[in-house]
C-alpha cells in the first residue's frame, strides 16, 4: 500500500533542534502522521522519513507568476458574472470591475472569472465567456494594475483570449479534465497555473459526492493531474494545487480536507484554498447569505496558514490581509520588534 506523509505542522518563533522548515515558508515539523489506506495512521519523527520525502516537503518552493512564498499570498475573486453564489452582478461591467479591483489594495494575485461554477451552474458559451473576461483584463492592465491577474476558467479559448490581454496565470476548477486543449496550451505560452480537485460538474456536483477517502483520493487525483501536466510540458515549478473545497464534496468531505490540508505538501508545489463565503461556513456560522460570512472565511483562512497554506482565495481582500499580519505578528512570531 502507499504511504501518504502528513507533516504536523506548527508556527513560532522558538523550535526544537530536530525541526525542519516546510517549503521555506513559515512553519515547521518535528513528526511526520503516515496514513495508508485501510490502516490506522501512526506517528513519525521527522529523522524516520524517507529522504525523497523529506526533500519534497522541505523544498523552497520557486516563485510562481513572479511571487515568492516566503509568506502568505492573497488572490482576490473578481467574478465579472451575472449569477457567481456570492457576488453575482457586482462586478458585471468594466467600470464595475475596475472599482472591484481598485478596493482590493495589496492583493497579490486578482482571479478574473466570467463563468460561475457554483452548485448547479449552467455551462457558459466561450464567445461569452472571453467577451467578459478579456477586456476587463485589458482594461485593468491599462488602468495600471501591475499584480498577478489570473484566468479563472476551463476553456482553451477563454484562457488564450485572457493571456493575450495580460492575464499570467490559468486556475481550472476542472484539473484540466474539462478541456484537452487548455494544458498545451498553458505549455506553448509558458505561463504557470493552478490545477484544482473537483468530483463532478458544478452543475451537478452536490447532488450526491462519494469518496473511498475523500482527503487520499484528492491527494491522488492531484498527483495524477500534475504529473500529467509535467508530461504536456508544464514545469512543476510552475504548478499550484488546490483541493477544491465545496466542489464536488460534502460538510464532512470539506472538514476533513481542511483539517488535514498540509498533507497536500507531499504534491511538491504550492497550495491554494479557495474557501471563502462557501455554503460550509454559512452551515456552521449560521449565516445564510453569503455576504455574512465574511468571519467565517478568515477564521478559516487562518487555519489555513496554520497548515502552511501559501495562498488564500478570498472575496475579502483588505480584512484577510488584516487578519493575515496580525496572526503573523502574534501567531507566528514575526512581527516588527
């Protein structure tokens, strides 16, 4: 059976001389949870691991779109759609979405999206989909937006229309299983992206999501996913992987992936959580509509980073990056002095 290494992740600023440092990044492990299928996991030091593994989870990862992950990274959600479950309409012109970005302030990475992938979303026709998408990214290069804009999309012709008006970076909620051509593409123009876990359509992905074991059988899919993407010709130092929470899964599903998340170190890349304002969080916060469930989604960004979590995808910009210095400054033991 496969071993899977989870690294028990924690932060601060005093450690034990045998800990190691995840990924270059702000945490570090002494023990190591080995998990197989259909056996208990069991607990490891850090000096028993295999040294492939050790390698793999202790590598700095490479800049990716030109951000290092020396600390935390934020991607702002700007979806120019009519229907999105918790900004639909917001953003639906270039004026709008220009006023959108100019409120994210010190976003690194701004995730444009012209097709909402909410539970029981319909497919979108590409011309539709690049008419909303690619001048707004146009518009928001001319207005002097230098950050990171990233295409939030599963079709090869959306993807090329947004990467010749300045968009760096394609995120397929698909994996790259919905469109054959898109990788290649993203191969041919160099540019990195996110490969995402998703069981199902979005159209009918909630209506019924089994797993053997939803947190080994996303990991797989993800390993099998990048490694395809490697082969199509795209670096793994130009992949992110995201485990998709709410796609495809159920509470229970998104509870277990989230409390579990670091064991997604072992794929070699960087992570993105993209949890914010989801149904999950209005469940257990009690807040219906999507718009309050601003609390929820940083307490659940802040578990993130716990589990060195390089990226959070999030609607609220200003009070994650907030949130974000502060659990630095106090969590992690890096503030000013």
């Amino acid at each position: 059976m496969q071993p899977y290494f989870r690294p028990l992740l924690q932060s601060g600023p005093v450690r034990p001389r045998s800990a190691v440092t995840l990924a270059g990044g702000w945490t570090w492990f002494t023990d190591i949870e080995v998990l197989e299928r259909g056996r208990p996991s069991q607990v490891i030091p850090v000096s028993e691991l295999p040294a492939d593994v050790l390698t793999c989870l202790t590598r700095e990862r490479p800049a990716v779109a030109g951000l290092d992950f020396s600390q935390p990274r934020v991607m702002g959600i700007l979806n120019v759609t009519p229907d999105s479950f918790s900004d639909g309409g917001m953003h639906n012109s270039i004026a709008a979405a220009l006023a959108g970005a100019a409120q994210m302030t010190g976003v690194d990475i701004l995730d444009v999206g012209g097709e909402s992938t909410r539970p029981g979303a319909q497919v979108v026709p590409q011309t539709e989909e690049v008419q909303r998408t690619a001048p707004v990214i146009r518009a928001l290069r001319a207005a002097g937006h230098a950050m990171t804009i990233s295409i939030d999309t599963r079709k090869t012709s959306v993807a090329e229309a947004a990467l010749d008006a300045g968009a760096t970076l394609v995120n397929d909620v698909s994996g790259f299983t919905f469109d054959v051509d898109l990788a290649p593409l993203c191969a041919a123009r160099q540019v990195p992206v996110c490969v995402m876990h998703a069981q199902g359509d979005p159209a009918t992905m909630q209506e019924r999501p089994v797993y053997d074991d939803v947190l080994l059988d996303v990991y797989d899919f993800l390993a099998l996913q990048i490694d395809r993407l490697v082969q199509t010709g795209v670096p793994r130092d130009r992949i992110i992987a995201d485990p998709g929470i709410g796609f495809g899964k159920t509470l229970d599903h998104n509870l277990r992936l989230l409390s579990h998340l670091s064991l997604f170190h072992a794929l070699g890349v960087p992570i993105l959580l993209g949890a914010s304002r989801k149904k999950f969080i209005g469940t257990l916060g009690g807040a219906e509509e999507a718009r309050d469930r601003m609390p929820g989604s940083l307490a659940v960004a802040l578990a993130a980073l716990k589990h060195g979590t390089q990226i959070v995808r999030v609607h609220d910009v200003p009070q994650t990056l907030q949130a974000i210095a502060l659990w630095r400054a106090v969590v992690a033991g890096q503030g000013h002095g």
